[in-house]
C-alpha cells in the first residue's frame, strides 16, 4: 500500500496577512504562495522473500528481478500513486499519474556499467526540480534537471557554455533524454514523486564443477563462483564474526550513493582516529573521490571517519545496516564505518552476497581496492605514494577485495579473482575469516580451486 502527503501551499489570506505585516511585497508573494508542492510517501510494498525487510528508498537489488519489479509496479497503479518509472534495460522513461500513464520518452544515455555512475535498480524520489543546472563538475549546463538520488539527475541534452552539445558517448552517469522531452517530464513531477528504476540484473548460468577435499585453518571460510552460485569449498558460512576491515566496502557503497565524488569533506578532530598510515590532518579539505583510495588500499580508518562524519556518524552507520538487508547481507551488522570495532558482524554467506552486488553493481569500488581507478573524471589522485595492502595486489587475476585484522577479528580477507577452469574464466570470490595468514591460506585455496576443479560438460 502507498500513502501520499501533500504540503498544501499557505492559503492565500494568510499570504496576504504576511504582506500587509512584513512589507516585502512580491518577493513574500512568489516564495509562499507559488511554491511547489512536496510529496511524502510512505510505503508498503510486496515482499520480496522471507528474509525481507521494510523496502527502503535507494538502491533496492530485488527490483532487478523482472517478476519483483512488475509486482512493485502493479502496486502502484493499484494504488492510483503518481510516479516515475526509469526502465533501463528497454530505455524508456515513464511518468504515471494516478496510477496511468500519462507519458512516455527515450532515454538517450544512462551511466556505462561498471563505472562511478552506474545507475542500480531501486527506488527513489525526485529531490528537486531546476529548469537549467550547472555542474561545476562537468561545467555543463543540464536543462531540466531533477536530482533523484545523490549524484543521479534525469535531465535534457547538456551543453557547454556557447551552446555547444556533449557528445553521446559522454555521460556522467545520468538519465538523459532529449531536451523537448526532459521539459515534458520536468512539467509532469513534482518533488518527492517516487522514481522506481529498473534494470536486468546478469543473467546466471549452468556452470558446474566437481570437487575433490580441502582444508584450511580459517575458522570460517568460503570459495564460489559469482556467477553461477557454485560453492567450491566452505567451512561455518553461516557463522556470524567480526570482520575487521572488510568493513570498509559497506562504508564505500554508501560513501558513493549518498555523497557526490568531488564533494569536498572537511577533516576534523575527531577523524584523526589511529590508523595503518596516518595522511589526514585538521583542517584538511579532501574531495570523496581522493578519500576512497586511502580506504580501499591503505584501509584508512581516518578516511573512513572523515567520510561518514560527513553525513554524521550515527546516520551513516544506520544508512550501511540499511544497505546490508537491501543487498541481501541478512545477518551482518556495523557499528562503526572502519570495521575496528568488534561489533562489526557478518558471516561467509553474507559476504558472498556483498561480493556479488560488487562485481555485478559496483565494480569501480573493486577497481579501487585493486588500484585500477583511471583518473579521467576526477583528474589526478591526490596520494601519489599508496600502497595497496590488499591480498592478490599484483596478480593479473585480481579483480578486487579487502583484507582487514583486529584482535577480535583475526584476520580477515575477501578477493573476487578471475580463474580459469577448462581454458573459461570465471569470476571467484575467495572469503576467510579468522585465519592464521590470509596471504598463504588464500593462495592455496585458489591453487588447489584450479588444480581440482574441471567444468562438467
């Protein structure tokens, strides 16, 4: 069920009133009487399995899943709501309007997979409307803009100053439509109307393998195939530990869906924490996009304060549980953005299940922790001297991962590489937690993964 709230406008006597009492004349007129309508709403919508919580707005994987989506949709109509809907996979953009659709456009481009801007499925709100933005960022001007969530806008063809159009094969991971239709669009939402996104999620396969016993000291452990779901090996999966710093990944999936890249984050105090190689200092004025390496390699735990402070601690930490349950990470838990803490929880499965919204959704945030982040966009990283502290650092194979170590925690490790079996590459996430050494044991577990393993034809 879906529950809409308008904010009416002040009534027009009392408009008046305010007039004749402050003197400001017009300006009072255009700023309460004009302004537009908010809406507020609040949702309760179909579950998507057992394991469900309360659908939140932001990115929602299950919405991926065609069946999910239609059925989240149904209920929209059913309920006469007003919404978007952003169909990525066909490229149409829809406006309904009490449950019909009003109208329907192109889209022109939308955010490359794999890259900062890559739009997920989800649900989300139109946060405002501005008939021409400029993005400093890009130093485009963005015609009939409307931010739906952080750094994503649905917006006309942008253009330089001159006039001069940005070419098709550019995009900073917007929803763009042609101009005359954005305006339509623009025209039709209002603030706070819901933009319900759909995109197909990869499609799994049949790919099985054969096995033949393993061991590792790892107190918990798992080796899989992102693609197929296949478990090689796994010992306690479902145990629920501390994680150590592989903490971090959940900070920067939340870092890059709520903060815009080149936002810059102001270093206090209180964000000079103890840290495996101190950089940040008082005072220091740091865009995300500089602060993310620092995670993902040198396993800041200052970067990772700066960043949640940004949005404030508690907040943030509530908005990475929430990113948790939304991708599927049903038992884990965080109480603080770094992982040093031992109330930072998750079992193998859980992992496995960040894994794969990773590699499928988010795969600069792999490129980051594996060094591989080309610096085009944002221009050049302000740390030229990092060190990557990760396992597989180096190895052609590696896509991505983390590794991370408390007292508590033992030490801990998560890397998806490509391996190959039978001459096929296949995307394999390799999780221990609470071993001995994370180096030796994860290269042993990929040895004797290629060594044993052979595709069932």
């Amino acid at each position: 069920m879906i529950r809409r709230i308008a904010k009416a406008p002040i009534p027009f006597y009392l408009v008046l009133l305010l007039i004749i009492a402050s003197g400001l004349g017009l300006v009072v007129f255009l700023k309460y009487y004009q302004g537009q309508s908010v809406y507020n709403y609040q949702f309760s919508l179909p579950q998507y399995n057992s394991s469900s919580t309360d659908f939140q707005l932001g990115s929602w994987p299950a919405l991926a899943d065609r069946n999910f989506f239609l059925r989240v949709k149904k209920d929209f109509i059913d309920n006469n709501a007003n919404f978007i809907e952003a169909d990525l996979s066909a490229m149409k953009l829809s406006v309904y309007k009490n449950g019909s659709s009003v109208l329907q456009v192109d889209i022109k481009t939308k955010g490359r997979e794999g890259s900062w801007w890559e739009t997920p499925a989800g649900l989300y709100k139109i946060e405002g409307k501005e008939k021409n933005h400029y993005s400093s960022f890009g130093q485009v001007y963005m015609p009939w803009s409307m931010p739906f969530q952080g750094n994503f806008f649905i917006h006309g063809w942008p253009y330089y100053e001159g006039g001069a159009p940005v070419s098709s094969s550019y995009s900073g991971g917007c929803i763009r439509l042609s101009t005359e239709d954005a305006e339509k669009v623009f025209k039709e939402a209002v603030t706070g109307m819901p933009v319900l996104v759909y995109k197909e999620e990869f499609k799994g396969d049949e790919f099985r393998l054969r096995v033949s016993p393993f061991a590792v000291q790892a107190s918990s452990y798992m080796i899989s195939d992102l693609n197929s779901n296949f478990i090689l090996a796994e010992r306690n999966s479902t145990s629920v530990v501390p994680i150590a710093s592989i903490t971090k990944l959940v900070t920067a999936l939340v870092a890059v869906e709520y903060v815009s890249m080149e936002k810059e984050i102001t270093v206090t105090e209180k964000m000079i924490v103890p840290t495996s190689k101190p950089r940040l200092k008082p005072d220091d004025t740091i865009s995300l996009y500089n602060l993310l390496p620092p995670l993902l390699m040198e396993s800041s735990n200052e970067a990772a304060e700066a960043i949640a402070g940004f949005l404030g601690r508690d907040r943030f930490v509530a908005l990475m549980n929430q990113k948790a349950r939304a991708i599927g990470m049903n038992t884990a838990y965080f109480t603080d953005p770094s992982g040093k803490g031992a109330g930072n929880i998750a079992s193998a499965e859980d992992l496995f299940a960040m894994a794969k919204y990773l590699y499928h959704n988010r795969r600069f945030i792999l490129d980051s922790t594996a060094g591989k982040v080309g610096h085009g966009a944002y221009g050049a990283v302000l740390y030229a001297d990092l060190k990557n502290f990760n396992a597989f650092e180096g190895d052609e194979r590696f896509v991505g991962g983390k590794v991370g170590q408390t007292e508590e925690a033992g030490k801990t490790m998560i890397a998806i590489l490509n391996l190959s079996f039978g001459g096929e590459k296949r995307p394999i996430v390799v999780i221990l937690l609470n071993t001995p050494d994370y180096n030796l044991e994860g290269g042993q577990l990929v040895d004797w993964a290629e060594k044993n393993y052979i595709p069932v034809k």
